[in-house]
C-alpha cells in the first residue's frame, strides 16, 4: 500500500514540476495532497517535497510569512533524509522572502547557508542563483559595484551551463540597476535583452516583466502612448498565464501613465481595479500606491469625498507596515486637497504630520544606513568564509586526488620488484638441490639489488612526505662543495660505467665553500646526477661544474639525452612528475627526485634552475649563497 502511495507521490511532484508560469493555486492543491499521503505513511521525502512546494507557491503569491512557514517544515523533514540540496533550495527561498520584506540580514543569513551547501556539493547553477541573490541585496544597499560584481559572476556560470532563463533573469536585474541609476539607454538594451531570451524559452512571465521593465523607461522618458502601448501588451500576456501579481502591476502603470496624460475615465479604471486586485492578492504596499494615486487623481479632478477614502486607505496601509517614506507624501498630498478646499487649519495638520513623518524617514535613514553598513560588513565576511570554503574543498580534493596517486604509484612501483624477489626465492626454494652456489649467489644478488630498487622508492617517498610536514631536521656546518661532488661522483661511478657513460668535474676553484645542511645537500645533487646518468643515452657524457659567481656557490649539472618539451617544463618540479622522456637503461623513476630537488633547495635558501631543449640535453643549476 505504501509503495503505491510513494508512485503517486512522486507523480504529484512531476506534475509540480511540469507545471507553467503562475500555476500557484493549482500547485498548492497538489502540496497538500503530497503532504497528507505522506503524513499516512510517514515518507520523511514525501512530506519535504510537499511543504517546499507549497512554501515556494505561496511566496509567488506574495505571502511572505506563510511561505516561510511551510518553507521552514520542509528543511526539518529534508534534515531527515539529510538532504543538503534539498536544505539548500529551501533556504534560498527563506532568504528571498526576507529580501522582499526588506530585512536584508535576515535575507543574507539564509542565502548564505543555501550558497555554502550548494558550493559544497559543486551545485554551480544554485550557486549562481545565489550569487544574483548577494548581488541584489548589494543593490538594495545602494552598493552598486559590489551588486555588478555578482550579477556578472552569476550570468558567467549561467553563461556556462547554457541556461537562457536564468541568463535573462541577470539581464533583467542588471536593468534595473541601470534604470534606478538613470541609466535608460544602458536599462533598455539589457530588458530588451531579457524580452528576447524569454521568447526564445518561452518564458511568459519574464517576458511580461521586461515589458513592464521597458514600459517604467519610457514613462520615465515622457514616452506616455509607448509606454501604455507596452504595458498594455504585458497586461494581456499576464491574463494569459494567470499572474495576478503582474496584472495588477501593468495595471497600475497603466493607471498612472493615463493619469499624467489626463485620460481620466481610463485611469480611474486601471486603478480601481488594481487595487482590487492587490486587496485579493494581499500585496498591501501595492495597494497603498495604487490608493494615493487614485486619491492624486480625484484630487485634481476636484472631488474632495473620493480623493479623501482613498488617501486615508492609504495612511491606513502606511501606518501598519510602517511606510514612513510613503506616508509623508500621502500627508503632503492630504493637505493640498484640504488647502484646496479651504480647510486651512486641517491643511496645517496634515503639514505637520508630513513633517513628523519625513523626519522619521530621516531618523530611519539614519538607522537603516547604519544597519545598512553593518549587513555590508555581514556580507563582506560571509564572502570570505564562503571563498574560504571553496578553497578548503578544493585543497582537500587536491590532496585526496594526490593520496591516490600516491597509492596508486606506490601500488604500482612496488608490485614489480616484489614479484621479483618471489619469483627468485620461489625458483631457488624448487631448485635448492639442482643450483650450484653461484646460481643461488647470483640470483641473492637479484633479490638484494631489487631490494635495494624498493629501499629507493620507498625512502622518495617518505623523504616527499617528511619535507612537506616540515619534520626535518637541518644541522647547518660549513663544506667544500668541490670535496662532496668529488665524493658524491665517485659514488656513482659504478651506475655510470654501466651505460658507459662518462662523468666530466670542472671546477677552477681550490675551495668552494658553502655553509648549509650537509645531508641535504647532498640528497639535491644525488638525485640531480642520478636523474643524468638515466635519462642519458649509452656512451655520452655527464657535466659537473661547480664555481663561485658573485657571492653565490653555484654547481651545475648538465646531460645529453633528450631533454624537455615545452609541455614537460610546466610540471618538471611536481610530484610523480611523468614526463615524455624515459630512462634510456630500463631504470626506475617514482617521479619524486626533481620535486625533492626543488623542496630541499628553497627549504636551503637557494635556487634550482634549468635549460633544456629537445634531443639536446638539460642543465640544471643550483645556486646557493656562499661562505
């Protein structure tokens, strides 16, 4: 039973989810039903896909609080299942509702938790929403730069992942910005680019806002019959769609352009219903400026008793959402009417109380640039933590992908010298009786230089490790580099004669003294000739050179086998390094030795350099400070 009502849970939230522009009622209807099948089973998934839908519903309508409601039960059910993309959706949504009420702290806190799951799980098309998130709370602070920087950083992810949709609604909030700046010429071309991907997406409602969009400029631009043209072309497509939010906006609009073109039946009309509208709707601050503009409008028409209702519906509204700023243009308005009308003592009045509200307005200026400042500040802090973050996860991502590699290689270099030296201990085990002492001795041999190949890759690799955390440990003494390249070449003679390879010591110096850890040291320069002597082919020459130049000891090690290519030289120092070039002798490399080379090296204070070109050899120079 319960599996039957889990398949139609999940169809409910499909058809959710297919559903068009504005289809809030009917989403809510399917919510509830998605709730109370899964209050019947207790399906902790059912039950958090239900309230986010009907959370995200109801903020469409405009209901703030009732959003937040069912927007907060979902997060509880989604921590259930710990579902941190699920979290992370809601929270966005918690953060809008506070944006559109104007508590900006609120609206950050929340964004900011939605930015920091998604950032985590790499969800970049929700961090990008995010970031248009920061960029209009940047807008609403008046911090325009910082309001451009995230709109750009949210259209070059959307730019990325190839979503037209949320690409226009970047370009819709960029408009706005430049239309709040006077901007229009810069605001037209970005709504007109809104109207054309919205088109092109078939997205009805973001159309119908560029619309509205493009029809404020042209009011603004005394362009009254284009603007009504527009408007007018929005309010049919909002009809279409069901957006009663929008509709009552175009009209509005429409209301307020025929109102400043004295086309005075037909405002009357457009605002008398827009204030319907908004009344059904709940959109109060919508209601009041639709009211005081009817009021301005009986006003001028001289007709007192209706300028009066609709004003004081206005007040009304004023008083209880605390619209100190629209409240004293409604008293300034109330009291021409009543200077018109020759009721001077109550036009005083109304002076007065335009004159206690506009210095509200200034105190709540005041306070509002002050929290203002300190919502920055919030916002500045939350960046960091969140880029913090971001670089934390892509540290460890760097440093799981470096522990794989590194078992991978040590998996991988160890495994052929191990089935080495069973494969002789097995052969002497089974031929004990048949082998004469030097077979045996000789395949010991075999066994012990394989050893000797696995005693090597294992001590790169703890010698990497060691350096890395910073646990050596250096004794500092004075040497003559020339007596332990002489002692380090000799060591080395055996390797080299083995390819017939021969090794060239140039020094003009009697001493080159060098005051540094010796160990060390002498760790760099072996691997350094190593890395010669097995990248070098048979019968060729290995250059060693040490002088002083300046105040600095130098030694420089130069080969003849096939040096770098161009793509080689930008990974040379890294660690496991694979590089074009092989050992020419079938020998080992871990791709350790030239990434040990140049951490010993600035851990001494000196430097590791290097020329090379294809088929031509390498240099590698070590530069130190001199005694």
């Amino acid at each position: 039973m319960s599996s039957l009502k889990k398949e139609k849970i999940d169809s409910l939230v499909s058809q959710i989810l297919a559903l068009k522009d504005a289809a809030n009622q009917t989403t809510l209807i399917k919510a509830e039903e998605i709730i109370n099948l899964s209050k019947e089973i207790n399906y902790d998934k059912g039950m958090a896909c239900g309230h986010f839908h009907k959370g995200y519903a109801t903020y469409k309508m405009s209901n703030y609080v009732s959003a937040r409601y069912s927007l907060v039960e979902s997060v509880k059910h989604y921590e259930k299942i710990n579902d941190e993309l699920g979290i992370a959706a809601a929270e966005n949504i918690i953060g809008q509702t506070y944006y559109f009420e104007g508590e900006f702290d609120k609206a950050l806190e929340h964004n900011s938790k939605s930015l920091e799951l998604r950032s985590k799980h790499n969800q970049l098309n929700g961090v990008a929403h995010n970031y248009n998130n920061y960029a209009n709370i940047y807008l609403s602070l008046g911090d325009n730069p910082s309001a451009v920087e995230y709109y750009q950083k949210a259209l070059t992810i959307f730019q990325e992942l190839n979503d037209e949709y949320a690409m226009g609604m970047v370009y819709n909030n960029m408009g706005a910005l430049h239309f709040r700046l006077n901007e229009y010429d810069k605001a037209l071309e970005l709504f007109n680019n809104t109207m054309e991907i919205a088109g092109k997406v078939n997205h009805k409602h973001l159309y119908s806002t560029s619309l509205n969009n493009i029809a404020n400029i042209y009011h603004d631009q005394g362009r009254y019959e284009e603007s009504i043209e527009i408007d007018l072309k929005a309010l049919e497509l909002q009809r279409q769609i069901g957006d009663r939010y929008g509709e009552a906006l175009s009209l509005g609009n429409l209301g307020s352009t025929y109102n400043d073109m004295d086309i005075n039946d037909k405002a009357i009309d457009c605002l008398t219903e827009s204030i319907s509208m908004r009344q059904t709707i709940g959109d109060k601050t919508g209601e009041a400026e639709a009211s005081l503009e009817l009021g301005k409008l009986y006003k001028k028409l001289n007709k007192p008793s209706r300028a009066k209702t609709f004003i004081e519906n206005s007040i009304a509204i004023g008083e209880s959402l605390k619209l100190y700023n629209h409240l004293s243009v409604c008293h300034t308005v109330y009291s021409e009417l009543f200077e018109q009308i020759g009721e001077f003592d109550k036009a005083l009045e109304q002076f007065k109380l335009h004159y206690k509200y506009w210095k509200e307005v200034f105190s709540e200026e005041s306070d509002k640039k002050i929290k203002n400042l300190q919502v920055l500040y919030e916002v500045d802090k939350q960046k960091k933590e969140t880029e913090i973050y971001r670089l934390k996860n892509i540290e460890l991502a760097e440093l799981n992908m470096e522990k794989n590699e590194f078992l991978g290689i040590a998996a991988h270099d160890l495994k052929n010298p191990l089935t080495g030296i069973i494969l002789n201990t097995s052969t002497i085990r089974r031929n004990i009786d048949k082998f004469s002492k030097e077979d045996v001795l000789k395949r010991i041999g075999k066994i012990e230089l394989t050893a000797e190949r696995m005693q090597l890759i294992i001590k790169n690799m703890l010698d990497i490790n060691a350096i890395e955390e910073g646990r050596l440990n250096l004794h500092y003494e004075e040497f003559d580099i020339k007596l332990l390249l002489k002692k380090i070449i000799e060591d080395f003679t055996t390797a080299a004669s083995q390819k017939e390879i021969k090794i060239n010591f140039e020094s003009g110096e009697d001493k080159v003294l060098l005051t540094t850890d010796g160990s060390s040291l002498t760790e760099i320069i072996e691997n350094l000739l190593s890395n010669a002597i097995k990248y070098s082919p048979n019968g060729k020459t290995v250059h060693v050179k040490c002088f002083k130049e300046n105040e600095s000891a130098v030694i420089e090690i130069k080969d003849e086998g096939l040096g770098f290519t161009d793509e080689d030289k930008k990974s040379v120092f890294h660690k496991f390094a694979r590089l074009s070039a092989k050992p020419t002798g079938g020998e080992h490399s871990t791709g350790l030795g030239l990434s040990i080379v140049k951490k010993l090296t600035d851990i001494l204070g000196g430097e590791v350099t290097f020329e090379s070109e294809p088929n031509k050899g390498s240099t590698f120079r070590l530069t130190f400070k001199a005694s």
